[in-house]
C-alpha cells in the first residue's frame, strides 16, 4: 500500500513576527466577520420580509466560508502561519469564557459533568481498541484513534505520538479521521439536538462529550445557542484536563512492553502534558465569583471571547482539506465512524438521563 501522509496541523505560538502571522491573521478575520454579516443580513431580510428564516449561527458561516476557500481557491503559505495561530484564539476564547461562569455554576455542573467524562473517556478507549484490533489496526493507529477519540482529538493525537513512539504516517491517519468526523458533526449535532427539542444545557455538556476536537466541540454548541456554547467549553475543558493522564498511562503502557522507554517522573510528565488554559479558566472564574469585574467588564470580556471564537471558527474551515482527507486508506475511517457514532448515541442516552435526574 502506497505510504501517505497527511501534514499534521502546525500551531504556532505567540508571540511570532506580526510579518509573519498579520496576513492569516487578517484572514481570518475577515472570514468571521463575513460569516457574521450573512447572519445579520439574513436576520434582516427574514425581519423586514415577515419570513421565519431559520437562524443559522456566523459560527457555521465562518467554517463553511473557510472551507470553500480551501477546497477551491486554496490557500496561499503566506497565510499558513497566521491561520495556525487558530488554536491560540481558541484557548484565549475558551479562558475568557471563565468570566460567565461562577465557581458555584463551574462545581453543579462540573460535578456532573466530571462523571460523565470519566465514563465517556473508558468506553471511548475500550469501544475503538476493540474496533481496531477487528479491522486489524495496528497497534500504534488503534492506540491513536482511542486517546483521540477519547479526550480531545488533534491535541490528545499529537501528544501521544511523542509518548508512544508512533509513526508519522500512524498519526496522519488518526489526525485525518478525526478532522472529518469533526466536520461531520457540525451538521449533524445540531440538527438531533432541535429534533429532541435538547435545552441548551443537555445539547451543550453532550457536544463537549461526544465531539473530539475542542474547536468542533465549542462550534457545534454555537450552533445550537450561546448558552449551549458555554456548556459545551466547560464539559470540553473537563475532557481537556484528563489528556495528561490518558497519555501517561499509555506511555507506561508502552515502555512495559519495550516499545518506548519512558524518562522523567510521572508528575512532570503529567504537568508538561497538562492543558494550562484550563488553569486560566478557573481563575478568570474564580475572579468573576468573588465579584472582581464589575457588569462592564465581565460584558467587554465577554465580547472579547466572542472575538476570539470568531477567528477560530474561520481557522477549522481554513485548516480542512477533502482532497487530502480523501487520500486516506478506508479501514481508519470506518473505525473511526463506527466509534464515533456508538460515542455519540452512548453520551446522549447518559445526557439525557443525567438531565432528567438531575431536573436540567
């Protein structure tokens, strides 16, 4: 079989030369702004015609803009460092969402939420290993395709590699069906969610669950609402927070059976994998409970998050590309289907029934 690989998504950090990262930057900008105004103009014209227009969301806009231009135009590398900074509007998104959340809101639905991660998280790691030693995955791919579908996607991909020791071409493929899987579920999601006539909370906490990748996750609850979009950050967040974890124990893993050899101590090992933006959620969090931001700021940070969350949403159109997804051998992407919609079925039963006991 002829060997392909797909180039795994390159973040760059900040800062870098504004030269550098200004023209993707300014393109994603104005990505999510034009998403933006086809909503409003939409909103308009439905409101000045007396239609019920359905209201689809700038979010969806945005991606879907991003990727036209990727799959028609296609992209010029003078933007390709810029776009790659989608993931830091991402965390910077996601941190500044803190100010909405009261620590006391964070603990309620945390508290739930952490139980259902932790179930989500074991029968995501037991359902794809089974999957992928049936379609006779190797063991390195099935490894990939489990901590990503698990925890979160392209990040939890990423990182195992390294611990794991897996090829390149091993974590090209998982990275290429869990981006399309992604998409995917940017569609679907909220179409389910509106036939079950789901609250924003249920639909938020089961987008956080059950889409893998934090972009999608956090896009597929805009979608639905804005409340939804803060339910599925925090469920998202909390299945953040366990990528060290999961990854330590397959690095264990690994080097018991000499496939790698693990250096380090596990705490260290643990903290390097960690995701810290996590840590800058709960203190803009806990600032807002003890009542550090008046309603002005907590409103302008708020705005700010929006901001954020606009160039991310133009960077996972720009960053998805069908002619390269579409080079890909069969057998992971099946596994990696079949995976996600036993995930999917399985945490919206767990959702609904947690929304239900708890009177959500």
């Amino acid at each position: 079989m002829a060997s392909i690989a797909i180039p795994q998504p390159k973040q760059y950090p900040l800062p870098r030369s504004w030269f550098e990262i200004g023209p993707g930057i300014l393109l994603l900008a104005v990505i999510g702004l034009l998403g933006k105004l086809i909503e409003r103009s939409i909103a308009l014209y439905g409101k000045s015609h007396h239609l019920h227009l359905p209201n689809v969301e700038y979010v969806l806009w945005a991606i879907l803009i991003g990727f036209a231009v990727r799959n028609t135009v296609g992209v010029h590398p003078i933007f390709d460092a810029g776009i790659g900074t989608y993931d830091f509007w991402l965390k910077s998104g996601i941190v500044l969402l803190g100010a909405r959340f009261l620590l006391g809101d964070v603990a309620l639905i945390g508290g739930i939420s952490l139980g259902l991660v932790a179930v989500e998280i074991a029968v995501s790691l037991a359902f794809m290993t089974f999957l992928g030693r049936a379609f006779g995955l190797n063991r390195d791919l099935t490894a990939l395709l489990a901590i990503g579908s698990s925890v979160c996607g392209v990040s939890a991909i990423i990182a195992a590699q390294g611990a794991i020791d897996a090829d390149d071409e091993d974590a090209s493929f998982a990275i290429a069906a869990i981006l399309s899987l992604g998409a995917l579920s940017l569609l679907v999601f909220p179409a389910i969610g509106h036939w079950l006539h789901m609250s924003d909370y249920t639909f938020g906490i089961w987008s956080g669950l059950a889409v893998d990748n934090t972009a999608e996750a956090v896009a597929t609850g805009a979608i639905f609402s804005d409340n939804a979009q803060k339910f599925a950050a925090l469920a998202k967040t909390a299945r953040n927070a366990m990528i060290g974890f999961v990854v330590l124990a397959y690095a264990l893993r690994w080097a018991a059976t000499a496939k790698t050899k693990f250096e380090g101590s596990k705490a260290g090992f643990l903290w390097k994998k960690f995701p810290k933006f996590v840590l800058g959620f709960l203190l803009i969090s806990s600032l807002a409970s003890v009542q550090f931001f008046d309603k002005a700021q907590t409103a302008s940070l708020g705005n700010l998050s929006r901001w954020a969350f606009l160039l991310t949403f133009a960077g996972v159109g720009l960053r998805t590309d069908v002619r390269a997804l579409g080079k890909q051998g069969a057998r992971p992407f099946v596994v990696g289907f079949l995976g996600e919609v036993l995930i999917a079925v399985f945490t919206l039963g767990l959702v609904l029934a947690s929304a239900h006991y708890a009177r959500f």
